[in-house]
C-alpha cells in the first residue's frame, strides 16, 4: 500500500503515531520529490489535518500561508479550527480563499451548520446554496428579497444597446407592477390563441394594477376581427417589439429595471447563460434572481414570492435553504 493511503487509514483511525511516523517517512526529500503533483496535494491536505488533531499551531499555520496549491476543504478545515479562537482571521481565510473562488456546496454548509460557525454563516447571506438539514417551519415574513444591485447597471447598460427603441421601452414601464410575456401565452396548447392571452391578462388583474403584455409586433400584423378587438380592449398595456429583436431582451431589461416579475413559463435559459458569463457572480445570483420572477401559469398564475430562496438572517435565527423549505439556525 502507498505511504499516502497509509497515512489517509491511519488518521481516519485516529493512530497519531503512525501517522507521525508516514509524515516523516514522506518528508525525506528522495521520496517527496519524486511523488506526482496530485500525491503533493494529497499529502500536504492529511498533513494539515493531522496538525489540526494535534493542534499544533505553527505548522498547521506554516502550512496555510506557505502553500499554494490547498484545496478548498484544506481553507474550510482550518476556518473551522481557528473559529472558536480567531472569528477575525477564520472570516478572512472564508471570504479570500474560498468565496472569492465559488466553489462553496452544499455539503460546507452543513460542516458549518455541525461546527457552530454563526458568523462564518452569515458571510455567505444571499448565496443560494441548499443544506441537507431538516426544514423547520419559519416565519416568511422575516425573510428578504435580494435585489440585483452591484450588476444592474450593467446589465441595464447592455440591453440599452441591443434594444432601438430604449427611451420608449423604458418610459412604457412606468408605473408596471407586472410583465406578460405574451408570445409564450398565446402559444399555450395546440395553436396560438389570443385567448389564453385574455384569460390571463384578466387572472392578472386579481393581483397587479398595472400589467404591462410584450409581445412581437408580428402577432397583430394581420388586422383581423379578434386582433382588432383585443387591441381595442387591452391596447394600453401592449409593448409591441419590432423585427429583428428578441422580445425576450425587453422583458429581462423590464424585470430587471422594475424590479417586477413576469408570467411566462419560459426558463430564459440561453440568456441567463449569456448573461452568466458576461455579468453573473456570488453563486449565480442572477440566474436565481430571474428564475424567482418568472411565474409560471396555467388555470391559475403562481403566487410572487416575496423573499429570496438564499441564506439569509435576522438578529435571532440564520435561515439556509432545504431542499424544499429552510433550516433555520439560532445565532
């Protein structure tokens, strides 16, 4: 058996002093050096382990501000140990050697919720990272909402440029509450129907004041009875989009801009993607943050969610997301 899984067996066992003894079997420079790349960071990992079970300070310290090639369950090892101690330098290492990466899982936040790491946790407030803890039942109405605020110019900035018609668009949105994106509407069932538009637009009404339908202009280019009427009916809250633009940038620009949600049953995944590698940071928190404003609808519209689905926290309690609810965890 190598040295490396010996030494892997005997901490998991706990036998201190074979490992002392693999420790400095390995350390002789005949043998180190030769040991691949991988087997390095392997090694240095056990080692900063067992220094951490031995409590031996300098060298786990050594270990951590010497060597650039940790893992990140290296960092979070060491966040963890120093924490009861030192929350300044555990926060330090969380927030420059693992957030700055995102890399953070689920399963670290479950090492944090078994270690007590209160303020380690609350470091990581708006990541939309899921534990593997049991729900409990919680007061929503403590919960928040996270806007998309450090990105939102930006984002805002490039649909200005892929957009003709801008200042009209955004003077339109005065005063919306809610978009319909109505070429996903009318194409609901077999055939498109602006049926399934007035249906909705009307289930609208029971929860906003001021819908706002974007739809391709294309849709009413023949005058025809129906799209006559709907027109004279609903005519002011209908953004017509012209030729040659994805009405989908005018509704992620409206949500965004307004800050309101949109009924559709479209996932807008080939724009989030986009937008991920222009714009997206802190977990994909714009992917989460559009998915939470799109409603789905069907015989009914679903509900608008007032609070984000992220860790969270309040003077009392932190919250982390379950797999269907959230675990909340006394500060």
């Amino acid at each position: 058996m190598d040295p490396i899984r010996r030494f892997s067996e005997a901490l998991t066992k706990n036998n201190m002093p074979a490992c002392n003894k693999i420790i400095d079997t390995i350390s002789e420079r005949s043998f180190y050096d030769n040991i691949n790349p991988k087997m390095k960071k392997g090694f240095i990992s056990l080692c900063l382990r067992y220094y951490i079970k031995t409590d031996q300070k300098s060298l786990i310290r050594d270990i951590i501000y010497s060597t650039s090639y940790l893992m990140k369950r290296d960092y979070l090892d060491y966040c963890i140990y120093i924490y009861p101690s030192n929350k300044i330098e555990s926060i330090k290492v969380l927030k420059e050697k693992i957030i700055s990466k995102e890399q953070l899982l689920g399963k670290d936040i479950d090492l944090l919720i078994k270690n007590n790491c209160t303020d380690l946790l609350k470091e990581l407030e708006g990541y939309y990272i899921k534990c593997s803890y049991p729900s409990h039942h919680i007061n929503y109405n403590k919960l928040k909402k996270f806007r998309i605020t450090n990105k939102k110019d930006n984002i805002i900035n490039y649909y200005k440029d892929n957009i003709p018609n801008y200042s009209k668009f955004i003077s339109t949105l005065e005063n919306v509450d809610v978009l319909l994106d109505g070429g996903n509407i009318i194409h609901t069932g077999r055939q498109v129907n602006l049926k399934n538009l007035e249906y909705i637009i009307n289930k609208t009404f029971q929860n906003y004041e001021n819908p706002l339908i974007i739809i391709h202009e294309r849709h009413f280019k023949k005058k025809t009875p129906e799209n006559i009427l709907f027109l004279k009916k609903y005519k002011e809250f209908v953004f017509m989009t012209p030729y040659n633009v994805y009405d989908d940038y005018y509704q992620i620009l409206g949500m965004i801009y307004n800050d309101i949600p949109i009924i559709t049953n479209d996932l807008f995944r080939d724009h989030i993607f986009d937008m991920f590698k222009m714009f997206d940071s802190k977990n994909n928190q714009i992917k989460h943050y559009i998915e939470s404003m799109c409603l789905s609808y069907g015989k009914k519209i679903k509900p608008y969610r007032k609070y984000s689905f992220c860790i969270q926290y309040d003077e009392n309690n932190i919250y982390i997301p379950t797999e269907n609810n959230f675990y909340s965890f006394k500060i």
